[in-house]
C-alpha cells in the first residue's frame, strides 16, 4: 500500500476529499480497534492512515479558508462600491 502523492489529493473535488476523508477515518478505527484486540494487522498501516487524514484535512482546509477569504474580500468590495456611490 503506498501513499498517495500530495499533488494526487489537490486534484480531487471537495465531495471525494470528504469522503476519503470519511473511508480513512473508519479504516483508522479499524486499525486501532485491531491492535487493541490483538488480532493480526499491519502495524505501518496505520501511521500510513494518520498521514493519510491529515493531507487530507490540510486540502480541504485550505480550500475553505481560501473560499472564505474570497467571500470576505467580494463582501469588502461591495461594501467599498457602496461606500463611493453614496458619497455622490
């Protein structure tokens, strides 16, 4: 199992990001829920999982933060416009 690359993950859609988010958190839970019972698992699989998650939180929360901070830059433009209409 190898991981894939960083630049693999930047060119999914928010929808797959959530759901691999999603498939990866269940397969961490398994993972843990193995170990914690004693049956037989690939140790690596779940340092592979936690890295895993993580690039993907990163993504989206990047995306996020980027989307707000347009949002928030067109709301400020607007309000500006206004601003220098209203003066006149």
């Amino acid at each position: 199992m190898s991981l894939p690359q960083f630049n693999d993950i930047k060119g999914l859609s928010n929808t797959e990001i959530s759901d691999a988010i999603l498939k990866t958190e269940k397969e961490l839970f398994n993972l843990k829920f193995k170990k914690a019972t004693r049956q037989p698992f690939k140790s690596h699989e779940i340092k592979f999982a936690k890295r895993q998650l993580a690039q993907l939180k990163t993504i989206l929360t990047m995306r996020l933060d980027a989307l707000e901070q347009s949002d928030n830059n067109g709301v400020a433009n607007l309000i500006q416009k206004q601003n220098l209409t209203g003066s006149f």
